[in-house]
C-alpha cells in the first residue's frame, strides 16, 4: 500500500506558476436554516441553470438568470425536513429526499408534485440519477433504484453499507455507481449486479466526497472525513490504486472540472475552505477562504466555470474556479452570465 503524500509537500515542488483565480466570491447570498450537518446533500445546481437549495423544511430555487427566488415546497405542515436534493440531466424534474424517508419528485416547469415514495425507514442524504433511473440512500443502509416511469416501485436493493449512506455518483459513461458511507467504505455497483463488484476499504473516516474524472474513464476521486482526511484516486477498471494525498483536513466535496484535469475539493474541520488542485501532479493551484464553518456542501454551475458552496454559516458563496481552455473558448452562453475572467 502507498502512502498518503503530504499536500504542503507536494506544493512545494511545484513547477509551474499558478493559474490567476479570484480569492474572493463573485457573489454571496444568504442561506438561513442551511444545516451543519455532512451527511446531507442539500444544495445542486441544474442543466438550466437554477440552484436548489434545501433550507429546513423547505426547497427554494434561485435563478442564477435573472435571480429569481421560488419556494418549492416545505414540510413543515407535515413534520419533515429536506435533507437532500438532486436535479436530473435535463434539469426540467427534482428529486427531493426528506428527514422521515421519503422522496419527492416535482416537475418544476409546472411547479407540481408527480411522486411521493415512501421504502425507506430513515432519512434520505444522498440522491443520484442516472437518465430515468433514481437511485437514493439513507441512514437506513440502502440504497434504491426506482424509474421514473414507474417511480412508485423498487425496481432494485442494494445492500452493502453497515452504516449510513452519504455519497452517490455515476460515472460519466454512466456504466458504474460509487457508494460511500458512514462505514468508511467505498463500493462500485454496476446495472445489474446486487452486490458491489468492487469494495474499497482504505478510508479512514465516512466517504461522501466521490468524483468520477471526465477525463480519463474509470477514474474516481474519494475523500475522507475528519479521521482520514485524504483523498484518494483509483482506477476502477483495473483495480488499481493511483495516489492519495493528505489534505489536512476533512474532505467534504470534490468535483472535477469538465475542460482540464483539475479537481475542487471543500473542507471542514479544521480548515473550512477550499482547495484546487493539478492532476495528476496534485500540486495546489489555489486555496480560498470565506466561509466560517465547514464547506459541506458544493455543485458546479452547467457551463463548468464556476462552483457554489455552502456551509453552515448560513451562506452560499459563488466562486470563478475553473477556466475553458483558451484555444476552445466559446462565445459567453445565457447559461453562463459569470465568466472566468472577472
């Protein structure tokens, strides 16, 4: 087994200068009631370019267009809390998965609610689509796969976490799904196997944070919580193990960008900021700071420059991270009213 390499080591044999990011949000907006809380998944940001954001008991949507504010529902009539939210590929339906184990599915071009499934017996953190097929995981061990076509049955049980479920990610040929938990391990799952083809058990601390390369197929990040702190890179077709780095902290999210081999990664305890890095090298290209509790929650905007992060400092900050290869540079889109260079 490798060891982890020291982040501030592999800075300092840098060769390159570092790509110019903004130190400062490009924009802060208010998020009262968001949740201290890593296990949850509360904040995602659509095809469309709408933000949703769970918020105690209810979702609100935030137009990243024109900064329109839409309460989507709220719970509190019914005793219940929001505790993840995920948009499908088309950005036009959003699942919902709730603190008493149910999940909820609005067509938001309408504003209405077109399934309410019940199953689970805890709270829903963690919620995946892949085309038509939602996938959800709870504290209750499972994960589900349901059709939208047919939302109201289980069409599959995945059993193989001792403890709660937190992260779920498809690759990007959406062939393999990668569970993380609460029991330090790290599962890939095919469409059709009812146990994991794959088990990695090299955490030590919860996993939420999972990241499949857009780049390289079968390449997935993992971070680990307050325990383990590192970030770890495999190669799940071969089986493989590439690197690992010790970032210092407990890793809360990662995300690749769509354009270049560089990946974010967002921190809690102790350090509460963020952090991008150059692969394969993983050499820093920036830190940020800003946010006064732990990053628990991140998503990248659809046009791949620029991310959002929340933290239980009720706020979400909007950063410039991520830059299209110049030679590639496409006219600014109506997706995308915040460019890179600012």
């Amino acid at each position: 087994m490798y060891n982890c390499v020291i982040a501030n080591e592999v800075l300092g044999t840098r060769a390159e200068p570092p790509r110019k990011i903004p130190k400062a949000p490009y924009k802060v907006l208010d998020a009262p009631d968001l949740q201290d809380d890593f296990y949850l998944n509360l904040v995602d940001w659509s095809p469309q370019n709408v933000l949703s954001v769970g918020l105690g008991t209810c979702v609100y949507l935030w137009s990243a267009n024109n900064g329109q504010v839409t309460k989507l529902c709220d719970f509190q009539s019914e005793g219940d809390s929001v505790t993840s939210v995920s948009w499908t590929e088309k950005g036009n339906h959003i699942a919902v998965g709730t603190q008493r184990g149910y999940i909820h599915i609005w067509d938001v071009t309408v504003s209405r609610l077109i399934a309410l499934l019940d199953g689970h017996t805890a709270r829903v953190g963690t919620l995946a689509w892949n085309n038509d097929l939602l996938y959800s995981g709870s504290r209750d061990k499972c994960i589900f796969q349901r059709d939208l076509r047919t939302p109201c049955s289980i069409t599959r049980k995945l059993r193989a976490h001792k403890q709660e479920v937190c992260g779920l990610k498809w690759s990007s040929d959406r062939q393999y799904l990668a569970s993380g938990g609460n029991d330090n391990k790290l599962f890939i799952w095919n469409l059709s196997a009812e146990t994991p083809i794959q088990t990695y058990a090299d955490h030590e601390a919860a996993v939420k944070a999972i990241a499949w390369s857009p780049h390289q197929h079968g390449l997935l990040a993992s971070g680990g919580g307050t325990a383990d702190r590192c970030i770890r890179f495999r190669n799940i077709l071969t089986n493989q193990s590439i690197n690992c780095i010790d970032t210092g902290s407990q890793v809360c999210n990662l995300a690749w960008s769509k354009y270049t081999n560089e990946l974010v990664s967002t921190h809690g305890y102790s350090k509460n900021h963020i952090v991008i890095w150059k692969y394969p090298s993983l050499s820093k290209v920036a830190e940020l700071s800003g946010h006064t509790y732990r990053v628990l929650y991140l998503s990248v905007s659809p046009e791949g420059e620029s991310i959002v992060t929340g933290a239980g400092d009720e706020t979400l900050r909007f950063w410039n991270v991520f830059c299209k290869p110049k030679a590639s540079k496409e006219s600014k889109s109506l997706l995308n009213p915040f460019p890179c260079a600012r």
